[in-house]
C-alpha cells in the first residue's frame, strides 16, 4: 500500500482486518463489557458503504488510501460484535450441553 | 426445508451479484455478511417471530447463506465463462504469475505454479473450461464463503438483539 509494503488482499479487506486486530488488542484492556448500539454500527459502515458506491457509480476513482481508511473504521467497530457475538454463542453451547 | 428458504434466498442472491464486474469485488467481506444479516430479517418477517435470536441460528444461517451463494456463484461463473471463453482469471493471471517471481520459494515449485496457472488460463480460451479452474474456485469459494458467512450471521445477530434487549428495556 504505501511504498514498498503490499498486502495479498485488498484495501479495504486489509483494514477491516487491521481494524478488527486493533480492537482486540484495545479489548484487552478494557474490563467493562462495551455496549453495543445499532446507531454506532451504522455510523462506522456508512464511510465504507459511500466509498463503495461512489466507486461502482465511477464518482471518483478506486483509492486505496480510502478503502483502507474506510474499512479500518469498520474492522474496528465490528469486532466488538462479532466478539459479543462469539461469547454468548459459546455461553448459549454451554447451556445446551447442561 | 421451509425454515431455510431465507438464507438459501439471500445466497442465490449473492451467487448471482458476485459474479457482476467490481459489485462482484465487494462480495466477501462486505455484501455476504450483508446477506446473511438480511435473510435473518427475512426469516423472522417470514415467521413474525420476533423474539431474540439464538446464536447457533445466526451461525447456521451464515453458512447455508454461504454455501448457496458458492454454489450458485460458482454454476454462473462456469456457464459465463462457457460462454465467452473469458473471465477474471484469464485477464488477471499473467500479472499474478509475474508476483509469483516475489516469492520465497524454490525455483522450480514457482515454474510449476505457473504451468499448472497458464496450462487453465488455456483451456479457458480455447474450450471456455479448465477442471483446475472449476475445482480451485469452487473449493475457494466454499472456504471463504463458510468463513465470512457464519461471521456475518454473528455480527447480525448481535445488532438484532441489541435492538431487542433496548427495546425490552426502555419498556420496562
């Protein structure tokens, strides 16, 4: 992406990875459970979701910089879901099994 | 089999639109979870059971979303490339057998690769099929789709009840 670093998947993917490893680092550091709100989801799709239509529309040209940017908001933001989401399935496994 | 008609929808859905030009790019990261997200609201206009949602149904959702799309991507992108002779991988592989040359690998595994890679990109263009092809992407796409669906049947999940649980609590 920038000079001589390259990745073997896109922008946008890279960041949303980069994102979501980013938060799982700041995850483990905070001991209070985040609450997760629908609206702050949203929000944090709705850079990602403008460039991709602005792309295929052909309002500006693919730039990696903002699919990068756009997705690392994203990763970020949805990691705390998916993590919520991947406790209470294993709590809902435990359950089952009782 | 009823029950499942929602992410089965959304699938052949998405197996048709990730085979358009660049909508097609955003079909694993974005427009996947995406569809399985939406076959969870579906199934539950379908049913008018709004209750929250177990997690398991959210997994199990994300993969059969995941399969169709594979399945059904994986037929158009054989029958188009019948047809025209041509596809994304015959127009893309020289620039990729070129990156080949970055590598850590042993000279001669890099030349196989690349036989093996310009031997399908031949059979495209002369047949419109290649049995490497067809079986590298369907494996490809049954890998990425039952990673990113499941993933995307989570996270909807997650939103889905949060909205739940705040509703269920301002009313209380």
């Amino acid at each position: 992406m920038y000079g001589i670093y390259e990745t073997y998947v896109c922008s946008r993917c890279a960041g949303i990875y980069l994102g979501a490893f980013i938060s799982s680092i700041i995850n483990l550091f905070i001991s209070k459970e985040v609450k997760l709100s629908t609206k702050v989801f949203i929000l944090s799709s709705v850079p990602m979701f403008i460039d991709v239509i602005a792309v295929i529309l052909n309002i500006y040209y693919y730039s990696k910089e903002n699919a990068f940017f756009t997705g690392l908001l994203f990763g970020m933001v949805s990691f705390f879901y998916f993590y919520n989401a991947l406790n209470n399935l294993l709590y809902e496994l435990k359950e089952e099994k009782k | 089999m009823k029950k499942y008609f929602a992410p089965i929808i959304c699938g052949f859905s998405i197996g048709i639109i990730q085979n358009i030009p660049i909508i097609g790019s955003f079909s694993c990261c974005i427009l996947l979870p995406l569809a399985v997200f939406y076959s969870l609201v579906l199934d539950q206009k379908a049913t008018k059971n709004y209750d929250t949602i177990k997690y398991t149904k959210g997994l199990l959702f994300g993969l059969l979303t995941g399969l169709a799309a594979a399945l059904i991507g994986s037929t158009i992108d054989i029958i188009l490339t019948l047809m025209f002779k041509s596809n994304s991988f015959t127009e893309s592989i020289d620039m990729a057998i070129q990156k080949f040359e970055e590598f850590p690998l042993d000279a001669s595994l890099k030349k196989l690769a690349a036989d093996t890679l310009l031997g399908a990109k031949d059979d495209i263009l002369k047949y419109g099929f290649s049995l490497f092809y067809t079986f590298s992407m369907f494996v490809d796409q049954i890998i990425i789709n039952s990673i990113f669906g499941p993933i995307g049947g989570l996270i909807g999940v997650a939103i889905l009840n949060s909205n739940k649980n705040r509703r269920n609590n301002t009313r209380n």
